[in-house]
C-alpha cells in the first residue's frame, strides 16, 4: 500500500511511523521546512493521570506502551517514565485527590496518595509547604522540540519513507491523490490529513463547515536549568478542574468552597510544569477559546505561575529564558479521543486530538491503521 500523510506533527508522523512499521511505501509532506505547530509548543508530557475513564484511558494507557517501546529504539524521543506528583493543600483539594484513588480504574493509572514526606523522597525539589500528594506512576515525558526529529530519522533509514517538507498541500484529485502547491501530484492508496491546528482551506472544503473541532490557544514559558533534578512532571490541584479523571462531588465542593485566584480564572489556568533534558522547567499553561486570538501573550498568566512553582519548590525560579503560545486544534464531541473522518473516497481526515495529541498519537495513529486495514 502507499500511504499519503498531510502534517508532520506528532499525529502525522504517528500515522507514518505505524504505516512503514506495517511495510507500506510512505510519502509526508509538510507545508513548514518543519513542523512548528502545538507538537512542538507543549509538555512533552505522556499524560494518563487525568484522562477520562473508558475509551480515553485505554487509549492513552496503550500510547504509554508505544512510547517506551519506540523510546528504546529512538533514544532522541528523549522517553523517561518519571510519573507525575499533584501536590494539594487543605481538606477541599485533599478530598478531590482522595476521591481519584477510589476510583475503580486508579490502578491502571498508578495512582497513589503520598504524604508530603513521601512525595518529597520522590521528588525532594518539592520543598514548600503542602497536606499531600496524588501520584501518577504511569504518566511519562518525552523532548517535544525534538521528538519529531527524532522519529523522522528513524523513518528516514527506511527505503519505503519520503519526506516532503515546503509543500502546502491545495487540492485532492480523484481518489487518493493529492496536489501539493509546487503542482506535483502525489498518489496512493489513501491519503490521511494530519493538520494539527489547520483548520480552514482544503480541511474546511473537505469537512464543511460543521465540522466539530475548535481552535485552544495556550501561554507557555521555560527556565534555565532548575540545577537540580526535578525527578517527576509536577501539577496543582487547579488541573483537578481541567481534566474529566477528576469530576466528582468533591470536585464540585472544591469549586464551590476555594474557587480559581482571579488570575487562574480569567486565563482558564493549571499548573503544569516539566523538566527538560537541560535542565530546565518549562511552565504552563492557559487556555483561550474566543477568536479572534491575541497576536501578543501577556504577563499576568507568568506572574501567577511563577507564585505557584515557586511555593511548591520553597524557591525562587531560575531565570525565564522562553515565552511562547500555541494553537491546537480539539474536538468538541467530548466522547471522542479525536476527530477521525471520512471526507473523500481514500481520504481521511484526523484532527481534534485537544490536549492528548503528545499523549495519545501513537496509539491514536494504531486505530487509524487498524481500522483502514493496513
């Protein structure tokens, strides 16, 4: 089979990586030189704590698998399975986080509640004050900035992958082809659209324009080297509000009884934080819904932050090297782990993947193939 893959992000390589794992001939294009777009501007975090039950869960718990399985071939991913600690303070959030242990699936997840002596065994940066901690043993980190790079050089050592970078694609032609704006034609056997954020154009004509994926757009930043190991990926209980693992009624008394800081609120805001190959933390995040999005990212999400990390560390941040934002697409079906269509004979077109995609791309690509018949 020859497989055409639109988008060069962590979705679109996913998809071929499993097509030439499966022996199939495979040409990438990319309309950047590379891919640029929220595969890059994010964690890098594999995040299974606070996914939803079912479907969601399974498909995230199957990612898990395929990362450490291609982490140990493709040392660039840059895979550690550090797990994550939730650090929470008072009865209210104490009581969300208990609540997530006595869930049925919290096994599945590693999920353990530790007290602040045996968090900081497991992460002694952890030096501010807090009641206890949710522990994550399964979720995982990768290197988002070159984890695709990585990926793409492992394909590239196989005779049936091409990549094509500098190519928008504009035209579907037939069945199973497609014209790229150089005005070559590239044909297959299917074609899947992996175009992250890039919702308009050729993806708008293809879907219509009831298609169920919004853009989210996010503020990020990173630190020079904490210089120390930050041994686990770290959140706060604001990510108890964001994430569906944690709807209970004690979720709903904790919003009720210590709702948002103002700033967290009007930002939609968790905190999130990673430590990367260097050494340093990168930070985050918000999220923005409303369109148009600001070209601009402002301070105040920073601030907030920045009281937040450095509460839990017990000390003052290293120095902010990078703010960035991003833009990724989510599909707004809450049932679905991502939006997968049919939108030509031999076309399809997946997208929506929200915050998952780091997460759930390699098992989300394994669908794909599996239910194409690959």
């Amino acid at each position: 089979m020859r497989v055409i893959v639109v988008g060069a992000g962590v979705v679109g390589t996913m998809h071929a990586w499993q097509a030439v794992e499966r022996g199939h001939e495979v040409v990438q294009i990319e309309r950047e030189a590379e891919a640029r777009g929220a595969s890059l501007r994010n964690f890098g975090q594999i995040w299974v704590s606070g996914r939803a039950g079912g479907e969601e869960l399974e498909t995230a718990l199957r990612a898990r698998e395929l990362w450490e399985e291609i982490g140990t071939r493709v040392p660039g991913l840059g895979f550690r399975p550090n797990g994550s600690l939730t650090p929470v303070r008072g009865d209210l959030e104490l009581a969300v986080a208990e609540a997530a242990v006595a869930r049925e699936d919290a096994a599945a997840r590693g999920h353990k509640l530790l007290t602040p002596d045996e968090a900081r065994a497991l992460n002694p940066a952890l030096r501010g004050e807090f009641t206890a901690a949710l522990y994550c043993e399964r979720d995982a980190a990768v290197e988002p900035r070159t984890a695709q790079l990585a990926l793409r050089d492992e394909l590239l050592k196989s005779p049936n992958y091409t990549f094509r970078p500098g190519r928008e694609v504009r035209e579907v032609i037939g069945g199973s082809a497609v014209r790229d704006d150089h005005g070559d034609v590239h044909g297959g056997d299917v074609v899947v659209l992996c175009t992250g954020a890039w919702l308009g154009g050729l993806v708008r004509e293809l879907a219509g324009p009831d298609l169920p994926v919004r853009r989210v757009r996010l503020q990020m930043m990173q630190t020079a080297p904490l210089g120390e190991p930050l041994t686990t990926s770290v959140a706060d209980a604001d990510s108890f509000r964001y994430y569906p693992a944690y709807a209970s009624a004690a979720l709903d008394a904790l919003d009720a009884g210590q709702p948002q800081a103002e700033t967290a609120a009007a930002h939609r805001m968790q905190l999130l934080m990673v430590q990367r190959a260097d050494g340093g933390l990168t930070i985050g995040d918000t999220h923005e819904y409303e369109h148009p999005f600001a070209f601009d990212t402002v301070e105040d999400p920073y601030d907030h932050l920045t009281g937040v990390v450095e509460a839990l560390l017990g000390r003052p941040l290293p120095k902010i090297r990078r703010r960035w934002a991003g833009v990724y697409a989510q599909c707004t079906d809450p049932r679905r782990v991502v939006h997968r269509q049919q939108v030509r004979d031999g076309v399809w077109l997946v997208t929506g993947p929200g915050g998952r995609g780091m997460t759930c791309s390699p098992a989300m690509a394994e669908t794909t193939a599996n239910q194409l018949g690959w």
